[in-house]
DNA sequence: AATGAATGAGCATTCATTCAT
DNA sequence: CATGAATGAATGCTCATTCAT
C-alpha cells in the first residue's frame, strides 16, 4: 500500500453487517477523540469502545489517520448539505432576515460536537486526505461568495474573497469559543443576535460611516 | 514533585549560563512545535536542537508539558503588555481610529508566529489550569471590557460581556487563518482594514437597521 | 488503569499460546531476578530470555512491580499448598518426630530457588498491598499456631502468636543462610537435626530450667 | 581510580569542618535509604538532606556505593564493640544469665535502626568492601564460638560452627522481624524471654530429648 | 574546596500495526 | 472475516557522575 493511501478507507463494506461495524467503529473514534484528545487517542481505545477486535477495526481501515480523515470527511460532507440549501442561489428580499437565518444555521451546525470538530480540524494533523476537506471549504466559500455578490453591493470596492474568508472564521470561531467556554449561551435567542449584528454589521455599506458622526461615541 | 507540579518549571537557573540554556531550549521548544506540533515534538529533538544534553532539558522542565507551559506563559504575558498599552484608560475622540489602531495591533501581535501561538493555544486546555495565562486572558478581556463601556452606549441593551468574547474571538481567528492560509494579505492595509470594518460594524448602534432600508441590497 | 493495580497482572491470557507466553516470561524473570537482584532486572533483559518481544511482555504485565508481585503470589500460594498438608490438624503422637517432619517440610521447601525467594520477598514490602500473599502469610501462621496449641502446655504462660512468629522467622532465615552461604550443608542429616533442635528446645517446658541446674557448664 | 577502589572512601578528611561534612552526609544517606530503600535513594536526594551540593558529596565518596559501603563498615565496626565486651572470655558461671545478657545485647544493636540495617544487608549490592564486613561478622562468630566453646559440652558431637551460625542468623531475623513486623514488642521483657528461651533450649544438652518422655505434649 | 550546570547511557513503558490461528 | 497475540521502534524521563566556574 503506497503512502499516499495512508488515510484512504481499506475497502467498501459490501454487507450491512460491516457497515454496522463501520458505524460503530467511527462513533467510538469519535467519542474517544472528544474524551481524550487526538494525542491520546489509541486505536486499541477506539476497538475496545467499539466493541470489536483491533484486528476487525484495522480491516476497515488501514491507520489511525484513516480514522480521522473519514469523520473529517463526512463531517464536511454534512456541512455542505446543510449550507448548500442555506445558500442555493433564491432571491434575496431580506437580507438581513437571511443572514439571520445563515447565522443561526451556522449556529446549530458548528454547535454540534463542537469538540469533536475542533480535535478534527486542530489537532488532527493535517493529512494527505485533507483534500478534499479543502475542497469542501472551497466550495462552502464559493456558495456564500456567489450569494453575497448577488446581493450586496458596497459603495467602495472590496475584496469578497476575503470578505467571506473573514465572515466564515469569524463565525465559526465564535460559535466554538462559546459552545466550549459559555455553553449556557448556546440557544439563546441573544447569542445568535449578536452573530447577525457582527455578520450585518459588517456586511453594510461602509461608506455609512463617513456620512453620519462616529457612531455610539458618548 | 507532586501532580499539580508536572506543567510548573523545576528550578530557577542562577547562573548566567544556566539561563541561557534555558532560553536556548525554549527557543528550540518553539521551532520544534511549529515544525512538529505538539504531537511530534519530541524532548529529544528539542534537546538536540537546542544543542544541550536531554538531562539539561530535564534539569529545568520536568515534562514536555513544562515547556509548553513556560511557552505559553511568556506569550501571555506579552500579550497583556502589548495590549495594556493600547487599551489604558484615556479619553477616546474617535473612536473609528481607536478600533483600528487596537485591530492593527493585535494584528500585529496574533500576526507574530501564529503557528506556534496556534500549537500552544490547542494544548491549553489539556494543561494543568494555567491560572497565570487564565488571570492573563480575563484582563484582556476585562481591559477591553472597560474601554467600550465607557466610549459606546447602544440603542438596545446588549450583554457587553458577550460581545467582547465575540470580538476576541473573532478577530484571533481571522488573523491567524488569514496568516496561516492568505499570508500574502499581511501587512495590507485593505485586510487592516476589514478587520476593523468587522468590528466597527459590530459596535455601531444596531438600532440604524431598523431606521434605514435593508443596506446595500441590489 | 488506576494507581492500586499497578502491581496486578493485566489481562488474563485466552489462548494456550498467550498462556506460555506468560509462563515463558515468569521463568525469564524468576532467572534474571537471580542473577541481577531487583534492581538490576530490566524488562528488557526478562523479555530478551523470555524470547518475546518487550511488547508482549507489557502485555500482560502492566510493569517490573507486576512481575515480582505475580512471582510473590505463585510462591506464597506453593507455599501454602506444601505447609498445609503438614500442618493439616491430626492426631500428634510424637511431637519430637513431628517437628523434624516440619523442619524437614521447610527446609525443602525454603531450599527451593532461596535467591529468588530473598528477591521476592525484600521486595514484598514496597509492592502495593499484596493481600493475597498477607492472607497467606497469616494462614500459615495460623496453622501452625493450631497445631501447637493443640499439642503443647507450657509451665509458664506465654504468648504463642509471639512463639509461632518467631519460630517461623527464626527458621526461615536459618535455612536462607544457609543455603546461601553453607550449601555444601543443604541435605545433610545435620542440618535438619540442628534445626530440629532449634525447635524442640524452644517449645520444652521452659519450667525445665529451674528444676536442674544450668546444662551444659563445664 | 580503578574498578577495585569504587567503594573506597576517596579521601581522608583532614579538616574538622570536612568532618562534620562527612558525618552530615553519612546520616543524610542512612536517613534517605530508611525512607526511600536502596534502589529509591539518589546521591542528589542525599546531598539535599545533608545541604550540602552534589559536587561535594562526590568529593567525600566516589560513589553510591561507597557510601553504603562506609554506612556499612561502622555499622560492623559498632557491632563488633558493642559484642566484643559481652564476650571477652570470662569466667561463665550461669550459662542461663550469661545468654540472657547476650541476647538483651543483640536486641539492643539489631534494634537500632533494624530498617537500616535491612537495607543495608539485603538490598544494598554486595559490593566489594564486603569484604570488610564479611571479616567483621567472621569475627563475631568466632568470639561466639569461643565463649560456647568455653562453656558448654554436648552429650552428642555438634558442629560448633553451625551451631553459632544458626544462632545468629536466627536472632538477627526474630529481631529484626519483630521490629519491622510487631514494633510494639520491643522491649518488653517478654520478647527477650522468648529468644533466650530460643538460644538456651537449643543449647540445652540435646540427650534430654531422650531420657524424658516427649514434653509438653498434652 | 564548593557549587550546581551539564551530561548521556539506560530504563520503563506505549501504541500503531502485523499476522498466526 | 474476526480475533487477539505478538511486535519493536520510539518516547519521556531518571540519575549517577563529571566538570567548568
């Protein structure tokens, strides 16, 4: 096996069983990952919580990376589909009403095992399978660049790029700094408040502050 | 040595020399965690980098924790000086300029080897309660805290709390995923200048949403 | 695996090869005890003579103290076995024959690997309680406190846990001696004859004392 | 300094503060090796106690082991004192008083720091200077010998020497049992009851055995 | 002499991975 | 396919000892 399928899964479940164990197997990583961190993560800790023979979890896949690079996969896969019908191209009417909704959506999908997300894309070293990782991200970024272009226009020209670059760790780096510092936070009608200020605020046309007094200034 | 101990250093150093190497390792410490991460930092290759001994490494850091630790400590420490300065009480007349002096700096600081700061932050938690670092991050947060409170009065009532963390975290991520993914843009003024557009968005009355018509919408 | 299981074996071997694996390893042990003393065995070197990798050795042994404490137990559980037969309650029809019947029994028995057995047990006391062999050790104890208060009346009272633990150490020893440091005499009718003695006269009435003169002087 | 004289003192101290330092130092080890055992004592625990550097240890003994080896030799060295008095040949006129005395003097010296001298004798490595030590013990046996000698006559032949060997093999490990196992038993006089019954019924001419009825038995 | 900084061989132990059954 | 026994390179760390100051 060359190098460079390290982290590719070993082979296709052909029978339900072993996709059962396949599924058993990624819900212990998981589990362990958030308990213990990717440094203390051993495959024998997975196996054991999984219920199953080290020998049956290296038949499905071929390293500890491979472990990780499939969560980290499908972890990004269901990020797409649930911004991807978020942000599918529609008219915009409200814009403000749509970031909200963006926000909140971003909300509950960063807010989900946040821990988990963060040992995936932190500490998790950064993997040859990653490519695909990427291309995810590329394409989450694509689709909110193409909304905001749609519907937003600035009085001073801006790089969008880096507009959504910004906007999409902004958020995501909140959301997890909250879910894992201010917990009671999460779901309160406020928290998502304050993400829509900071993503709408930003998102206004800027010349706005050179037309009116420095705002809020007592 | 009990328990609690295993992240504090072992000794002072009194000689010249010894302090020195303690410096040396610790220099070393950082190239290797950048290179390595925490994961593969090894206290051999930190000694050999260093060009000591693995028991001179010992001598002053009883664990690999020890130096993460010492690391981490020192950078908080910088962190409160360089942003001390920036945030002391004073009469603020602009506040548009004020919020762009304090992202340059901290753009500055988070700008200043962010892949060792990034190492260092994702092992904090795994870290004996650092209380230095964490006595450290509450000023900061209470420093900026202060200085809104006393420029900024909003329309609604916000928890001012909640949104320095959001402001903190949000400007930390952006400026190391930006350093870390789009280095290029460093040093810009346009991504300076984003940033700040981020945060003055975010603290301008929030009531003007509601007076104006959805801005920018095409 | 917490603090008080460090000196307990770690998994129960479930093949036939696992299990002579173990009994390979004790035997390794057992022999590097010898020839190097506690300090001097190294797991490496026990594996090395075992012929297993120091992997498999860990396997089952969670550390050095687990070796000695599994060799401790095996012993003490042998020694038993071979003491009860003796010291099982019967009839005593000649108590001068029955203790040269015992001090036979232990001469044997301490005379077995007697290196291995000082090792085994100047170690005994820094192994985390080892209840087993203590229970043992006090059983045997017992069973020979029984038997002599079942066989014997003193003129004087005496304390015959005091008796019991004395002659037990007192033999013990004599025997390690000299097997260590006489063992051209192992074996020899006069050695048990002396030891025999030892016994005997200790558990004569001591009132004997009084009614003759002094024996024995010139 | 060859392989021969790893043991040895390496210098005589010519000062009286350099005295003092030895003295200081040689308590400190005796102290360390009590709490800690042999294998848990460092030469840099040592000289913490003594407060003096580790540099200055290893001026005053090249070694671990020469400092057990001295620790050892004045131990002897006492023993031999304390022992060479009680028997100096003399006149013997009760035998009986005479192992009393004897066996109240053995429990004095092997009482003193009885956990020691075990680590001393049993877990220390037999080194080289042993050879001292097994000169010094050589000794006592033949002053015992002598006294026993002088003093008794057996109905039957005995081998004098393993008489005496027995003998003090079986009081130094009563003793130091019962110091380490039952402390509260010191000093009664109970406890030096039982070894001089021990010592004088094992000296009691053995054909007793033969011309009375087995005694004590009920 | 005294100090303590520096050394590095050597040890116990872990854990991803392979392979015989 | 499943099991778990076996592997061994690699790691963190200790401690007796040396040596520069």
């Amino acid at each position: 096996m060359s190098a460079r399928n390290r982290s590719a899964p070993r082979k296709r479940p052909r029978q339900e069983r072993a996709k059962a164990t396949v599924e058993t197997i990624l819900e212990a990583a998981a589990h362990v990952l958030v308990t213990s961190g990717y440094e203390g993560t051993t495959t024998k800790a997975v196996a054991e919580r999984a219920g199953v023979s080290i020998g049956s979890l290296y038949q499905y896949f071929p390293s500890k990376e491979a472990l990780v690079a499939m969560l980290l996969e499908r972890f990004h896969q269901r990020a797409l589909e649930v911004l991807a019908d978020k942000l599918a191209p529609h008219p915009i009417t409200d814009l403000e009403q749509e970031v909200r909704e963006l926000v909140r959506a971003l909300v509950e999908f960063y807010g989900v095992n946040p821990r988990l997300q963060r040992v995936l894309l932190e500490q998790a070293p950064r993997i040859g399978r990653l490519q695909v990782v990427q291309e995810i991200e590329a394409r989450v970024e694509s689709l909110v660049q193409i909304v905001l272009a749609q519907n937003l226009e600035f009085e001073r020209p801006r790089n969008l790029g880096l507009v959504v670059f910004i906007i999409i760790r902004a958020l995501r780096s909140a959301v997890w700094a909250v879910v894992v510092e201010r917990p009671e936070l999460i779901g309160t009608p406020e928290f998502v408040e304050e993400l829509s200020a900071l993503i709408l605020g930003y998102l206004r046309p800027q010349g706005d502050r050179r037309k009116h007094s420095t705002p809020g200034v007592k």
